[in-house]
C-alpha cells in the first residue's frame, strides 16, 4: 500500500483542498481506494485536509441514503481527535480499511467543486485569536457536535453542518479568521435546523407509535 501512496504524490504543501482532492481522485491508480490510503495519500499533515475531505460527500446536491453515517464517523472522529490535541489524527483500523471506488470518488469530488471553489476564492490569512491552538481544539468539538448531526441518516440534516465543518478547517488551514467565523454561523445554521428535524421526526415516530399501540 506505502508504494501505491507514494506513486500518487499529489500531496503539495501549498495547493488548493479542492485540487488535492481532486487530483488524488484522478490519479489513483487502483479501481477502489480506502480511508486509510486517503489519508497516506494526503500525508496526514493536516487536520484542515483530512476535515475538508469528510465532509465532502455530504455536500452533494443529492441525498444519497446511507453516506452520511460513512463520511460522518470519521469527521467525528477526526474533530473530537482535533479538540483533544492530538498531534496528528488517527482512525481505528475498522474504518482505515473502508473503501470507495475511485470513481466515486471522482464524482464527489467533482459536484463538491463548487462549493470549495467559492470559499476558496475569499480566503487569505487574517491570524487572530480564532487561528491559534486554543481556539482550534474549540472549533474542533463544535466540529465534532456538528458530525453528531451529520451522522444522523435523514435528509437536510447533512450538508450544512457538514458545509460548515468544511469552511472551518479551510479556515484554520490558512489562518483565515473571517472564514472560520463564517463556518461557525453557517454551523450554528446547520444545527438548529439538523435539531428541527431530528426533533419533527422522533415526535412523529412516538406519535405513530402510540396510535399503532394504543397507548
């Protein structure tokens, strides 16, 4: 596996999350690649990167049943790793070895462009208290709450969360303060809504299971 990640070499240090996204889905050489090979394939030198890369699928503009919970567990993950101050993030081996096509992958990539491109346009570094460590394991458990939200399989419950997760880390990737505070109003946004829904849904469920038992 070390030598299929190094012959991908797309990690550069300065190019855009959405062209290393991109370009790993691209040039991989395998037909399916796992979580675990992403993360080689990125280096693991970021948390911004590897955030970024979870949340993508569930900023496609289709719902697509079942994704959520699969990119969602490891962008937990990821955060509360982040929040704890870990040096670098790590995933257990039950989700290392989770594989996706490559064109999949590509496809996601590809409909995320879009998204990433328009912040990506705005961002430059502007440091203030929101970019230092402190502040970045803060960002990391409102990550990890947003990914709660995430998780949940239910539709309109998973992109703006996840949106918000994504314009955060590319935030804190460039030490772009204005674009991690937009992250967190878009999260704040993302999850009063999730809630609302989670909320609607669970009422009708113990509803419909009353009537069903007349309870």
């Amino acid at each position: 596996m070390h030598g299929t990640v190094d012959q991908v070499g797309v990690a550069r240090a300065h190019a855009p999350a959405s062209e290393l996204i991109l370009s790993v889905a691209r040039s991989w050489p395998e037909p399916r690649i796992t979580m675990g090979e992403l993360m080689q394939a990125f280096g693991m030198r970021s948390y911004g990167l590897l955030i970024v890369l979870f949340a993508l699928p569930n900023l496609l503009p289709i719902y697509i049943p079942g994704l959520s919970p699969i990119f969602g567990a490891p962008l937990g993950i990821v955060c509360l790793q982040l929040a704890l101050g870990y040096p670098t993030p790590r995933l257990p081996g039950f989700l290392t070895r989770r594989s996706m096509r490559r064109s999949d992958l590509e496809m996601i990539a590809l409909k995320a462009q879009a998204w990433l491109r328009r912040i990506e346009r705005f961002v430059k570094p502007r440091p203030s208290f929101l970019t230092r460590r402190r502040a970045e394991r803060a960002i990391g458990a409102y990550g990890a709450f947003l990914a709660v939200i995430v998780i949940v399989p239910l539709p309109f419950t998973n992109g703006p969360p996840s949106l918000a997760c994504a314009i955060m880390a590319i935030g804190m990737m460039e030490e772009d303060s204005l674009t991690i505070l937009a992250g967190i109003v878009v999260g704040l946004f993302g999850a009063a809504l999730g809630i609302s829904i989670i909320g609607t849904v669970w009422v009708l469920v113990v509803t419909a299971f009353q009537w069903a038992f007349g309870l």
